[in-house]
C-alpha cells in the first residue's frame, strides 16, 4: 500500500474514516478484499497472492492496521520476511492498544524490509515504524487526518500534504457524499507542484513524477485497488468496507460489508 489516509475522531460521522490506495507492480498478482480470518477475529482485506499477506487488514471489532513501504536503493532484501504478515498480526487482537504492546514484544525490526503502519480502532491511533531499531518503534496520536505514503509521517511529504488539503472539505461529505467525495481524492491524478527529496525517499531523481498523484501510473507499477473503510461509534456494529479492484480512476466502489456475514 502506498497511501493511507486515516480520520481519527476528526469526521462527525464516525470515529474512524479509512481512504487508501494499494500501489503495487502490476505483475505481482493479487487477490480481491476477502475474508482473511473466518474468526476470533473475522479479518478482511486483499491478498497478496505472491507471500500471502496483506496491505490493508480490517477486524469486526473495529481493529485495522495499513502498511507502507519504505523504498531502498538497492531494492528489498528478498531474505526478509513479508512485510504483508505485520498488518493480519496487528489485526488479531480485539484492540489496537494491545495489538501494538504484543506486536513492540514480539515483532524484531531486523526480519522484515523497511516500512511503516498505522494501527487503530475506536479510541486510538498509532503509528509504527519498522527501520533500523530491532524493537518497532511506536507512537500513538493525537485526533485528526492523518496521510501516510512511502515516506514517514513527519516531516509531512509534499504528496502527503496535497492530499491532507484535498480532504480539508471532508467535515461536510455527509452519507453517500462522503464515499463518493473520497472516491474522488483517490482517483486524482494530481501531483504537488514541487517535491523534495526527504527522508524515507531512497532516490527521488528515480521516481517518476506519476507516483506523487494519489492513483498512480507507470509502465510498471501504479494503483491496484481502493479502499474505503468507515468504523462506527457503535461498538457491536462492523466498519463498513468499500473496494474498488482496480485503479479507482477507472473502478467504481462496490460495497464489501456482506463479507462480515457468517
């Protein structure tokens, strides 16, 4: 996943709002939002047909965990373990709170390629960094929208920050206008009009200029999937889930909720 855009308690509709974009080559196959885990928790999201992970994982409690990547120069260390495997283990657990305790416990840095997630449910919201510590590092934030892409949350990329102010009018996307409103900030082929090289970018001069637009386009790589996930105030209600299986610039969004049903 290469985009992910998360209102935390900063929608009057809901206290979590999930918008996000998979980017990934186009020849490594994948399969459409499913039923990851049948249960204790039922887990859903896209697989990943080559390591059999996910990028995006959603549980019935409300738990979620997205993954982006951190580009290396020299490419990922094929040895390492599948960075598809860090959202499913932060999904399995019925709060996010204590998904990240486990996971700081468990999880050692080193097995796995440079990355980072964003973990939450209805009450809180970390971020977590997969880099050069063997502990992950976490840090858990404060009420608002949040916009991770392959480049670290802070400093704010000029990609991340194009996207921010596209979903500043989001307070007033009511109902169906608020999925129709996001499936248009994911569709943009918009790019920021400067870009620095920050940190988290291996080599900016290598990257095409499609890849700082929210749908991406490449000769081999670009957007695969959408999705929209919107987890109620109501704790024994399900998120509803969105999922567009292809570009969202040429894919409408089908309603996913059914896959909660036993």
């Amino acid at each position: 996943m290469c985009l992910l855009a998360v209102f935390f308690h900063a929608h009057p509709e809901a206290p979590v709002v999930i918008a996000a974009n998979r980017d990934e080559r186009y020849a490594r196959a994948a399969e459409a939002m499913q039923v990851l885990r049948a249960s204790a928790p039922r887990i859903l999201g896209g697989r990943d047909v080559l390591a059999g992970g996910t990028w995006l994982a959603v549980n019935e409690h409300g738990v979620y965990a997205g993954v982006t990547n951190r580009p290396a120069p020299t490419g990922r260390d094929p040895s390492r373990r599948s960075r598809g495997e860090l959202p499913l283990t932060l999904a399995d657990h019925t709060r996010a709170r204590d998904a990240v305790v486990a996971f700081q416990k468990t999880i050692r840095g080193s097995e796995y390629n440079p990355c980072w997630l964003l973990v939450g449910d209805r009450d809180a919201l970390f971020y977590v960094v997969i880099g050069s510590h063997e502990t992950p590092e976490i840090e858990e934030l404060s009420p608002g929208v949040h916009v991770l892409e392959n480049r670290p949350l802070d400093p704010v990329s000029a990609k991340a920050e194009m996207i921010r102010r596209a979903l500043l009018p989001a307070r007033v996307w009511l109902g169906p206008t608020l999925l129709s409103e996001l499936h248009g900030v994911l569709r943009s082929h918009d790019v920021p009009a400067t870009d620095r090289q920050e940190e988290g970018d291996a080599d900016t001069s290598a990257r095409p200029v499609q890849v700082h637009a929210a749908c991406v386009h490449t000769t081999d790589y670009g957007t695969r999937s959408a999705t929209l996930i919107i987890v109620p105030f109501e704790p024994e209600s399900v998120p509803q889930v969105h999922y567009a299986d292809g570009p969202p610039c040429t894919t409408p969004l089908t309603d996913a909720s059914h896959l909660w049903d036993r």
